[in-house]
C-alpha cells in the first residue's frame, strides 16, 4: 500500500472502509453501502457508496471525508467529479468511496451491477458492523 493511499499508520482494507464508511455517515450521507470487492476487481477491495439529497451535500460529504482523513495523514490517489456534485468518486487505493447525488446513484446502480460483492452489515445507527452478510 503506498503512503500516499495508507497514511502514518496502515490500515487493512476493511479496516479503512469502516473508517470512511463511518465518516460518511458522519457527514450526514445516506443510504450507505459497503460491499466487498475483494476477487471480484482488480483495483479495489471494498466500495463504500452513500448519496446526498443535492450536489452541494454530495459535495459537502466527500470535502469533510477527505478533510477528516487528510488530518490522520491519510490522503487519496484521486478524487474524481467534485466540481459537478453528481458522482464524486474517492480513490483511496484498495477502498473506493463512490458519493452520488440520489437520482445518478439510481440511474448507475453501481449495487445491481455488482451484486456478486459481499455486503458488510450496517447497524440500526448506520454505523458499519464487523460482520459480512453473504
């Protein structure tokens, strides 16, 4: 993992997908899904992938993630269509966090298309578990 993507102290995959997941939630986003990509790409593990109601609160969600991160020395290799607010995609090397403004999200429906991935389990809170449903 580089240093870029890990930050000061390295975090396994799943172990930044929690983090970012829990960020995300945070940051007041919605609808939050983790899924284990782990065999099934070839550059990631895992996607967190969350909405915004607007392109100012998608926008607004990804600034303070990347914010939050980049105070713990964690920092992205990209980030991808911020200035639009519709799709913000956060490359943070094994984890990549997908924010959609809610009617792109459906219209991509990135979860059907990959519904071979694990999802992790969310609590009643929105906060992930550390459990994986099959």
């Amino acid at each position: 993992m580089s240093e870029l993507a890990g930050g000061p102290k390295s975090l396994s995959a799943r172990e930044k997908a929690l983090l970012l997941a829990g960020l995300a939630v945070d940051f007041k986003a919605l609808d939050l899904v983790v899924l284990d990509v782990t065999g099934l790409s070839s550059f990631a593990d895992f996607f967190v992938i969350c909405s915004g109601k607007s392109s100012r609160q998608v926008q607004g969600i990804a600034d303070n993630i990347q914010e939050s991160l980049r105070e713990q020395g964690i920092r992205p290799l990209g980030i991808e269509g911020h200035r639009e607010g519709q799709w913000v995609l956060m490359d943070y090397g094994d984890v990549i966090v997908h924010v959609f403004y809610e009617p792109v999200r459906l219209l991509y429906d990135l979860e059907s298309l990959w519904s071979e991935a694990r999802r992790v389990r969310c609590d009643h809170e929105g906060l992930p578990e550390s459990t994986v449903v099959p």
